[in-house]
C-alpha cells in the first residue's frame, strides 16, 4: 500500500492558525511496560472477534501437533526398516546364531519373525499416517493462517471506522493543528501495522512458542543428552534474528526516503516539464537525477552489504546446529544408545527448533513498532473533542435569525495572543452585515464562531438568545448556510454536491437550488446533466461553476442564516453578473455575514464592522463610515474590487465612456 | 511468518503477467552486459555453492552407511553381517574413506564420523561465505542496471517533446518509472538470486538422484508436478483477488483523503455521519475483498508443505519397503545411506519450490514492469536538434511567424497560415476564444513543437536550425500556472540563471516585486517550499516565476497571464512586475487583461487557428469586428480595474 501524501498542503481559507504541532508524531517514550499496557489495550479490539480468534488459535494447535508427527513418523518408517532388516538378516543365520543374536537384542525369535512379518503393513502404515497428518496439517493451517488474517482485517476495520469516526467529529482546531498527511498516516500505515501485529504477529507468535516448546520436549524424550547440545542454540539464533531486525529496519527506513527523494524529483521534473525545457536545464537536472540515483543505490549496497553479512550467519547457526546433532548423535549411535531413526528424527526437528526463533525475533521487532503505533491510534481515539454537546443540549428549532456576539474574546491556545478581544455586536434578522479587515484581523473568526466551530474563550455568541453552546451542533449548524471562497467539490456528482447539506433532497429541489444559484443552465449542458461526475477537487468544473454549485448547496440548505465570503473568482462577465445576481437572491431574507471583496457589498450592507487586530474599530453604514473612519477608507480603497450591478446595457455604456 | 509476510508482499505487489517474457529479458541483458565479468563470478559461486548444497545429504548418507550403521550391526550381531556368506552388506560402498575393517572399535568409528562430520561443517561455512558474496555481486550489478535504467528513463523523458505528454498522462507514465521501477527492485536482488540458486538446486539435485537412482529417483519425484500446479493456480487466484483489494485499498484512501481535507466542509454542513456511514462502506469492502484474496495465500503454503510431507513418506516408505524386500528396486540396489541421502534431496529439493514460488508473482511483475519501462524508451523522440545545428547566435528579438500551419494530430489543424513580425521589444498580445490556437503560437517560438508547414523564424534564423539548448536559454516564459519545485525560494528563482549569485537573486526578486513577501517567509529566500510551491499562494509563486524569468534575463519574453483569482494588492504588484520586466524586450503574451492589450504594439486577434483582425487595440475596437464582440465579453470587468488604476477609487464610487 503505497501512500505518498502531500504534506504541507495550503490549508483551506477559514483557517488562520497554522501551528504546526503534531503531537501524535514523536516515538513514545518506548518504556517496555507503557508499550505491553497500550498493546493490552488493543488487544480489546480482538475480544470483539473471539470466536474467529478462537479459531485461529485453536487451528493453531492441532497445526502445529500435526506438523511435530510428520517427523516422528518418519523415524518410525526409519526403525522399522532398520529393525526389520536386521531380523531378516538373523533370521537367514544358522539356527545356532540365530537365537545368540537374538539374545542380544533383547528378543525372541517369534519376535523377529512377527517383525518380518509386520513391516509391510506397519510401513504402510506410517504412510499413509504422513498423508493423514499432512492433510491434517494442511487444513489447520490454513484455518490458522485464514483466521488470523479475517481477525486482523476486522480489527482494522475497526480502528479505521474509530478513527474516522473522531476525527470527523473533532473540531476545528484540532485540525488547525494536524496535517491531513499525518491524519492519512494514523489511518493506513499505523493501523495497518497494528494490525499485523495483533491479528497475525500474536498468533504467530503463540504458534512459534507451542512448537518449540513441543519439539523440545520430544527431543527431550528421545534423547536428553543430545537435546543438552540443541539447547544453547536457542539463544544465540534469537540473539541474531534480533539484531538483524535491529539493523535493517533503520536501512530501509533510508531507502523508503532516497526513493521519494528520486521520485519527488523524477515528479517534478514530470509536471514541470515545460519549464525544464524553457529553461534549458535539462543537464542540471540529469545531475540531480542521478545524485539522486546515486544516493539511492550506494544505500541500496549498504543494505545489500548488510544483508550479505547476516543472512549466511543465520543459516550456519542452523546449520551448525544440525552438524552438532550429527555428530554427537553419530557418537550415541555408536555407543548404542541413539537408534539412526531417532537421529534422523533429531536432525528433522532441529529446523522446528530454529524456524520458532527467527519468527519470534521477527515478531518482537514487529512489536515495539505497533506498540508506536497503537499509541498514536490511541492519541486520536482519546483527545478530547473542544466542541461537543453539552449534557442536555436543546435542539434548536424555528429560527429567526438574530444574532448577537456579547463581549466576546478568543484565543486559539490558552494563553496565546487574544485574536479577537471583547467584540459585541448584533444582526437583527434579514440584515447584512459586512466583515471588513486586514488579514488576520479577526473576520474570518468571527464567522467561524457563529457556527460554533470554535468555542469563544471568554463572552457569548447568541443566537435568537441562545448561547450557541446551549443547542445541539447538528441543529445550529442546520440553520447556517456557508458559501467560501475556496470551494471544495467532493468526488460524486454534480447532484450529489448540491445536496451535499442533505443528501436525501428531492431532485426537485436541487433543481429549483440551482436554478436560483444560476447553475441549472451550465449543469444541463454537461451530456449527464446533474449526474455529471465531478472530478477530485472539482477539477472538470471552472472556478465561475464551481462557486455557483456551492452557492446552490448554500440555498438548498434554505438557511436563516448565512456566511459567505463574496469574492469571485475571475471569470467572464456575464457568469461574474449571473454570480452576483444569484448571491444577491441568496442573501434576501436571511440574517447574512459576508467577509466583503467588493464594494457593491458594503454598499448594500445594513452594518459594516471595520476590525483591526481583533477589534472593531469602527461601525456603522458605508456612508457614516466614510465620513468617520480613515481606516476603513483606507480599507475600501485598496482592497475592494469594483463590480457591475448595473444590468448589461448600462455596463455598454459605460464601457463607451472609458473608451 | 517471514515467509508468509512475504509472500502476501510479493502477491500484493502490482500484479500482472508479462506479455513478452523472453524478448523482455534479452533486453535486460543489455543492461547488465556491462557487469558481465561479475555476472560471471556469481555463476561460478553459484555452480560451487550449490554443489556443496548437493553434496551435504550425500555425505549424510555415507556416515550412516559407513560409520553408524556397521557400527550398530556391530552392536547387534558382534560381526558386520558381510562375513556372512550369502548375506548383502547392509550399506553400500560408496565411502570416500577407507572401509573401516571388521576389526574396527567404537574408537575408530568415531574418528571416522568426526572426520566427515567436520568436512561438512567446512562445507557449511565454506557455502555460507559464498552465499554472502553471491548474494552481494548479484544485488550490486542488479542495483547497478537499475539505476541505470532510472537515468536512462530520466533522460528520456527529456528527449520526449511536450507533444508527447499532452497525449499520454503525466502521472501514467510517472507511474511506470516509480512502480514499475519499484517491482523491478524487488525482484532484482534477493528473488533473483534465489530463483537462479533454486532452478539450479532443483536441476542438479533431480539429476543427482537421477543419476544415482533413477527409479527411486522417478517415484521421490512423483509429487512434484502437484507442487508446480499447485504454485501457478493459487498465485493465478491470488493475482486476480488483489487486484481487487488494490482497487479497495484505493478507495478508502481516496476515501480519507477527501475527507480528512475537507473535514471542515463536513462539519459546516453536517455531513458527518453521512460521512462516517459512506467510509465504512468502502472500509468494509476492503476488509472483505483482503479476506477473500487471503485465503488463497493461506491455502498455497500449507498445500506445498503437506505435498512435501507426502514425498518425503513416498521416500522413506517406498525406499524402504524395497530395501527390505530385497534390497532392489526394479534392478537397483537400495541401501539404508541411500534412503536416507534421498530424504536429504527430497527436502532440498521441495525447499526451492517453495521459495520460487512465494517470488513467482513477484518475477512476473518484475518483467512485466519491465516490459513497460522498454516501450517507454523506445518511444522515439519527435523533436531532435538537426545533424547541422548550431548554437542561436545572441538574440536581437525579431520574431517572425512565415505562413505557420501546426497541429497536434494529424489532419486536425491548431494553427493555419499565421502570418506575424515582432520587432525587437515590440509587445504582441494576442487574444482569441479558448482554442484558438493561443498557446500553440507561444509554444512554436521556443521550439516546443515543430510547425508543420512554413517557419518560425528569430532574427530571420529558423528555430529548427539551431540547437534547441541554446535557442531556450534566450527566452523567458512565465506560464499562467507557475511551477515552482520543492526546493528553497533562492533555488527557485535561480532556476533562470544556474550560475547566477545570490545578489542577483535578490535583484531579480526585487524588480519582480516578490522580495516584500519573501523576506516576510519564515526564512527569508531560504524557505524551504512544499511540493509544487507549497505554502505560497497562488499570487506569490506567480511573483517568484517572474522573478525567475527576470533573473534569466531573456531577450524574448513569453508570457502567459493568469486568469486565476489573485487578491487585489498581489494582481497590482504583479502587473507593475510585468510592466517592468517586459519593458525593451520582444514579448509575446497570451492577453487576458485589458491593460496588457493596451499597451501592446500589436493585437493579434485569433479564432479557429487563424489570425482573423490585427492592429492596436483602438483601431480593432473601431473596426467593431470579432474583437469588439470579444472585449465586450471577456475584458469588460477590468474597466474598473483601470479606472481605481488612474483615478481615486473612493471618489470613483462616490461618483456612482
């Protein structure tokens, strides 16, 4: 799953604060007991699967007793040629010796014919026993590995609707301070590294335990003293398998870095082509390139080297292990106290020995990395919502639409500057009031407090009398309509993004919303009409259309109150005219908050508020403003953009003047 | 688990199968021909490491056949049997040391099985140093070819006209040079090495037991084409069932990243349980779609061990039943050693299937990824300099377009018979509806796509007979949508002039009116910029492109002007940038203001490809042709603009 995201992003154009603190990015403090308790309380979200995980470790068992017979088995098939070929043989001796050699072994001569006899039988047997086993082996393992993998997939499931869920609801500063990159990391390679580790890693690990443990205690049992020579192994392999892990893991961390460090170039260069070329610096980025390409492959080596070093090292610790066995079992045989089928037996085991280690060092490395990352799961799932109903909440109803703000201050930190400080004013239902300012003056948090996307930090926001913190969100927010600068589509249809604020509208209605927002005219001449797809970021649409659906999203809402931010993006006169005239349609009626671009706006508004450095400095009408405040002079001059609200004839004329 | 992580890596991985495997791989060796003599050496190391690997359950079988075994008959029968008459040894003779005599004490076996067992271990360490080395020859002449292949794919993409990326997607063929490169890697090291160590093992341990035993041989044998069966059905399950779970994955990742960035959109309008419920959707069919393709993961290992269970029972049992019923298999002579020498080669010999075909998907990938890469670098470069081409000498910035026709494809002609001279630092605007050819005219005079009749002329010396290095480098383009890279705002601006110094950076920044904004950026003209510019509004990396070209210090100067939303006090400081960096140079600029058309020399009225009205901006007017009509429509809204321009805005509006 590759995921490449561009961080840093420009973010949308309500938001002021950009502190950029990420607190879910840092390592935690990577105690072992703080990672054990946040790994424990992970492991909750398996108890929701217990059945499944019952399964899984349930297959594990029988897999693994399966896999310990297969080997047994063999020694069995081993002894019983040997020992039947040996009474063979005695028994084609002389009478005589017979019965001596016989002795010897500590049997009857009855015996060795029963063992004559038998061995067919008994070495089909063990055949067909192996093909028992193996088909045994075979559907509980799958089950076990089948099982794990539904368990594990559910648990991501489940975090990734969890973490959805918060962070949909979490409220605007939250985001002011985390990336949506960061965000996409806690939802995909974070969860997915969880999961691995909860689903498949713990049964593993588990699988892993039960099979050293049970070919340990059959080594024990068929032979102690050669078993005393497996035992130092263990270590020393889990040592190793440790340490690889420890090793590479940081190397490719590197490699994943130089290959977007290559590939951000190669992407540049891509996209940018037309400049490269304008420019003639085809050669210089060649040299990138291939510092780039150098830097990568002498990293590449690095791990090759590293590679080359520790993977032979690990097969001859395995390797070892089975000369040792060879030979001390060699010894015991002829000392007569090993049979070759229990050798052959040992040799067999020892890889169930060693396979054990390097899945348990695999799997404590696999670890300490979903410990890091069920913490940072576990910071989202956990931060407290700024924003959220109040125990007892009113749902708020029939709305006139006044709105006051009493004495209100705003921070975005404790503590931090005040960004708007004791503001108080109010709109009375159906008026206009524009927001006038420099950048950064307050405006754009005055509409986000309306909404209650903030909480103000000291003061009231009131609407038909009610603190905004007193009503349900949902209700408050179903009453206010906003209209942005920046319009962001959705990926659906043109349908679907107009009753983006209700989705179960009637056709009829987004219909009739478009038509008012001068929309339905262009939407018609699109082959699919409203069920046009609209492309990531709206990106089939121009800027003139994309507005004019969000402004058609806007009435849909049928809103008392309304925040919009007037400015147009460029386009040709007459959707310019068709965009005021649809605004203008908009406005009539409600209770409006518009951040004014344009000076037919403040000319129009019922009130102007002129803030500076979170305050209102100046209030009134356009025509007692301009008489009353420099600053807001100042303002209108150089900030506001002259527009048409006469009807087209008029413009003609005019433009004949200018001529 | 490794090996199960693996495997789901390997399956997971883009999945498809190769068109022209062989023709693919001929074209590899192209590439790794230079690294012969190391290619060499690998096959050496690998010849001696897997015949040390061949050897090891040989000389398991000769210390039971001549060390344990006598030494257990011994045990039993206090004489080895072959002092029998009529009785078979019960080992064969195909000992490398001495046969110890009948005579032989406990002692001299043990001597004997130390001597072998020690000759195994040098052979244990002697494979794990070749190994190492093979692996790392073979990973440093993989990762050679590699990253040769990137530049060489770099590279041409240079070479490629921009003719050829207005056909094919930017981001597909980004694609082929990241993903298809990626897979490539994952195959070149590791699973190669090991696929040639295991084709290799596989032959030779078949022919070694073919050759000591062919019968034996045949029957241990007989599992293995259910093992190879097995390995291409599950891998061909697996690859369809993932390129499900891609399609999913990818959902829900465009799922979050939409929603995640417009979270604030969500909230203003509610959405968000309507939200929550769409996500879970495609959570949903991910996590069933991973499910589905799981089980055939699961399902390919175990079947692969439980078939090499089988074959090792088929080893021990059949062998031993005919060792018993008399030591002869069909003609050949069994022996215990050798029972146990084939369970060593059963096992060797399962291990490599196995391992092939955990890497089996990720090969073909690998090659078809390359298959894709070489199409890319066969696409032949349109536009070259010609054989004679000499460097344009210093331009003075007559610019002349002689009876210029030009399309994209052929038969659909963008431009036809375009007629025009710009005298030195003459300003033509030339405007026209969207299509008609604008862009075409700007792109011609750099070179960026040839005409296909007439010429495009530059102090009366025809673009295509200069190189196009050196014809670039004289002309400056600011282009409507500037790109900016993700380096510092310095580096950015310095992209015109490579050499240029720090000072005339700031220079050129200055007389593009962007110092103000940047020496406000948090480290000055050392902010670092996001990818495509990053941070800085749309105004400002508009800003730094003029900056860039007027540190370039071009004698033409293409100008494509943003129609883009910019607020009022960025729009002001970038028209007085224009004005100036365009001030004594030969500008072609695609109009959308009415200021810039004012002051242009000339006016150049396009529609449908062709140059329909010329002349100054008031004689077109007077005209009332296609341009009055145009004007009307499209410029209108910057009358105003002009006029808070010239005259006291506030007194403007009181006016009204």
């Amino acid at each position: 799953m590759q995921s490449q995201f561009i961080a840093g992003r420009p973010m949308s154009g309500n938001t002021r604060h950009s502190g950029r603190a990420t607190p879910g990015s840092a390592r935690p403090g990577g105690a072992p007991n703080a990672d054990l308790r946040v790994l424990l309380r992970a492991m909750r979200y398996v108890s929701h699967y217990r059945w499944i995980a019952f399964l899984a470790y349930g297959s594990l068992f029988f897999a693994t007793a399966a896999q310990l017979m297969v080997p047994q088995l063999i020694q069995t098939i081993i002894d019983t040629v040997v020992q039947a070929f040996i009474a063979t043989q005695i028994l084609k001796m002389p009478a005589l010796v017979q019965s001596a050699a016989a002795q010897r072994m500590g049997k009857t001569i009855a015996d060795l014919q029963a063992t004559q006899n038998g061995f067919t039988s008994a070495i089909l047997f063990a055949m067909l026993a192996i093909l028992g086993f193996a088909i045994l082996r075979a559907i509980f393992s799958f089950s076990q590995t089948y099982n794990a993998e539904r368990v594990s997939q559910n648990i991501a499931y489940d975090f990734r609707r969890d973490l959805f869920a918060k962070i949909q609801r979490l409220s605007f500063s939250y985001h002011d301070r985390n990336q949506t990159g960061q965000l996409m990391i806690r939802a995909t390679d974070d969860v997915e590294k969880l999961r691995l580790f909860l689903g498949q890693g713990l049964v593993m690990a588990l699988q892993a335990l039960v099979l050293l443990v049970g070919t340990l205690i059959i080594l024990w049992f068929t032979n102690h003293a050669l078993t005393l020579i497996v035992l130092p192994i263990l270590p020393i392999a889990l040592i190793v398998f440790m340490v690889f892990g420890a090793l590479t893991q940081p190397l490719f961390r590197q490699v994943q870095i130089r290959i977007s460090a290559l590939n951000t170039i190669l992407q540049e260069n891509l996209a940018g082509l037309k400049v490269v070329k304008a420019f003639a610096r085809e050669p210089q980025e060649h040299a990138r390139f291939e510092r780039a390409a150098d830097d990568l492959l002498e990293q590449q080596l690095r791990v090759a080297r590293t590679f080359s070093f520790l993977m032979p090292v690990i097969f001859l610790i395995a390797n070892l292990g089975q000369a040792a066995v060879m030979y001390f079992g060699g010894q015991q045989i002829i000392g007569g106290t090993l049979t070759l089928g229990e050798w052959q037996k040992f040799s067999l085991y020892l890889i169930y020995v060693f396979f054990p280690m390097g899945q348990l060092g695999f799997i404590i490395n696999l670890m300490s990395q979903a410990a890091a990352s069920a913490q940072r799961i576990f910071e989202i799932l956990d931060t407290q919502n700024e924003v959220e109903d109040k125990p007892g909440a009113i749902e708020l109803k029939e709305v006139q639409g006044y709105v006051r703000f009493d004495d209100v201050t705003f921070r975005y930190f404790k503590g931090g500057e005040p960004v708007l400080s004791h503001v108080s004013f109010e709109a009375k239902p159906g008026q206009t009031v524009a927001l006038l300012g420099a950048t950064g003056s307050g405006k754009t948090t005055i509409i986000n407090l309306i909404p209650r996307f903030y909480d103000v930090t000291d003061g009231r926001v009131l609407i038909d009398g009610h603190d905004v913190r007193d009503v349900t969100i949902a209700s408050l927010r179903a009453h206010i309509g906003i209209v942005l600068q920046e319009t962001t589509l959705f990926s659906g249809t043109i349908r679907d993004n107009i009753a983006f604020g209700k989705p179960n509208a009637s056709m009829d209605e987004v219909i009739a919303a478009a038509q008012a927002a001068a929309a339905h005219e262009f939407i018609m001449e699109f082959p699919q009409g409203y069920d046009t797809p609209v492309g990531e970021r709206g990106s089939t649409l121009s800027g003139g259309q994309k507005q004019r659906i969000a402004i058609a999203r806007a009435l849909l809402l049928n809103p008392r109150i309304l925040i919009l931010d007037d400015s147009t993006s460029s386009v040709d006169l007459a959707t310019e005219y068709r965009i005021q005239q649809a605004l203008k349609e908009l406005m009539k009626g409600r209770t409006s908050f518009v951040i004014a671009q344009r000076v037919s706006t403040v000319l129009n508004a019922d009130q102007i508020l002129v803030l500076d450095k979170g305050q209102i400095v100046a209030r009134g009408t356009h025509e007692e403003l301009l008489e009353s405040s420099e600053l807001y002079a100042e303002i209108y001059s150089s900030q506001l953009v002259g527009d048409f609200d006469e009807a087209p004839e008029m413009m003609q004329a005019r433009a004949g003047v200018v001529l | 688990m490794m090996m199960q992580h693996g495997r789901d890596m390997a399956l997971r991985a883009e999945a498809r199968k190769p068109v022209a495997a062989s023709a693919t791989l001929a074209r590899f060796w192209v590439y790794f021909r230079r690294y012969w003599y190391i290619l060499l050496a690998v096959v050496v190391l690998l010849v001696v490491s897997t015949y040390m690997q061949v050897l090891t359950p040989n000389l398991t079988g000769q210390v039971v056949d001549c060390y344990l075994t006598p030494a257990t008959e011994k045990l039993m029968g206090g004489s080895a049997s072959s002092n029998l008459p009529g009785i078979p040894p019960i080992t064969s003779t195909n000992c490398w040391y001495a046969h110890l005599s009948p005579q032989a004490t406990a002692a001299d076996y043990l001597a004997g099985l130390g001597g072998l067992i020690l000759l195994i271990v040098g052979l244990f360490v002697a494979s794990s140093v070749l190994t190492g080395l093979q692996f790392y020859l073979m990973t440093y002449s993989g990762q050679k070819v590699l990253r040769n292949l990137r530049v060489a794919v770099f590279d041409h993409i240079h070479r490629l006209s921009l003719g050829y990326f207005s056909k094919h997607e930017a981001g597909d063929v980004m694609t082929r040079i990241t993903v298809d490169a990626d897979t490539i890697q994952q195959a070149i090291t590791f699973p190669l090495v090991s696929l040639m160590q295991g084709l290799l093992l596989i032959v030779w341990v078949a022919f070694t037991m073919l050759t000591t035993s062919p019968i034996y041989a045949v029957i241990s044998l007989l599992v293995t084409p259910l093992m190879f069966f097995a390995t291409s059905w599950f891998s061909d399950q697996a690859r369809k069932a993932f390129r499900q779970v891609r399609s999913a994955v990818g959902d829900v990742n465009a799922n979050l990243q939409e929603s995640f960035s417009a979270v604030r959109e969500a909230q203003a309008f509610n959405r968000e349980e309507e939200n929550i419920q769409n996500f879970n959707e495609s959570n949903a069919a991910s996590r069933d779609a991973s499910i589905r393709a799981t089980a055939f993961t699961s399902a390919l290992s175990p079947t692969l061990e439980a078939l090499g269970y089988v074959s090792m029972a088929i080893v021990a049992g059949v062998g031993g039943l005919f060792l018993l019923g008399g030591q002869n298999l069909l003609g050949e002579t069994m022996s215990l050693g050798l029972i146990i020498a084939f369970l060593g080669y059963t096992q060797r010999f399962n291990q490599p299937i196995s391992q092939i075909s955990v890497m089996w998907t990720n090969i073909q990938s690998a090659i078809a990824g390359a298959e894709r890469i070489f199409g890319l670098l066969d696409t032949e470069p349109d536009l070259v300099d010609s054989p004679g081409a000499r460097p344009m000498p210093p331009i003075q910035g007559r610019v002349e377009f002689i009876h210029v026709d030009a399309e994209y494809e052929p038969g659909e002609a963008v431009l036809h018979d375009v007629n025009f001279v710009a005298e030195p630092g003459q300003m033509v605007a030339i405007v026209g509806p969207t299509g008609a050819g604008k862009t075409t005219i700007a792109n011609l005079i750099p070179r960026f796509y040839d005409v296909k009749t007439g010429a495009v002329k530059i102090d009366g010396i025809d673009v295509r007979e200069v190189t196009a290095a050196s014809l670039r480098a004289q002309i400056g383009i600011v282009l409507q949508d500037p790109f900016l890279f993700s380096d510092t705002v310095m580096e950015n601006i310095r992209y015109g002039k490579p050499h240029a110094t720090d000072d005339e950076v700031i220079a050129a920044a200055k007389l593009a009116r962007a110092d103000t904004f940047i020496e406000r950026l948090p480290e000055g003209y050392h902010t670092k910029l996001g990818e495509r510019g990053g941070g800085l509004s749309q105004g400002q990396r508009q800003l730094i492109s003029i900056a860039r070209a007027a540190l370039a210090d071009p004698r033409i100067l293409i100008l494509d002007e943003a129609t883009s939303s910019v607020d009022t006090r960025t729009e002001r400081l970038i028209q007085k940038a224009l004005e100036e960096l365009l001030h004594g140079r030969t500008s072609i600029v695609i109009a959308h203001r009415l200021s810039t058309i004012r002051h242009a020399d000339q006016v150049l009225v396009l529609r449908g490809g062709q140059i329909i009205e010329r002349g100054k901006h008031d004689e077109l007017l007077k005209a009332r042709g296609f341009y009055y009509d145009l004007y009307m429509s499209q410029f209108r809204r910057d009358i105003d603009f002009a006029e808070t321009d010239s005259a006291p805005p506030v007194t403007a509006a009181i006016g009204k």
